[in-house]
C-alpha cells in the first residue's frame, strides 16, 4: 500500500504539470485568435 501511495504522489505532480501547461497554451491560442479577429 505505501509504494502504491508514493507512485500516486509521483504520478500526480507530473500529470498537474501537463494539466496546468495544456491549459495556459489552450488560453494563449483562443486569446491570440481573438485579438487577430
């Protein structure tokens, strides 16, 4: 059970990453877009 909560815990400051960085590129490509229009 302990190595199980250390992977998760491993595993969940990756995935927040990408999470954060998907999310502020989606907002700089729709906020570009809009200032273009």
């Amino acid at each position: 059970m302990e190595i199980l909560s250390v992977l998760n815990s491993d595993l969940m400051l990756p995935m927040l990453a990408l999470l954060v960085i998907g999310v502020y590129i989606f907002t700089r490509i729709r906020n570009n877009r809009r200032f273009k229009r």
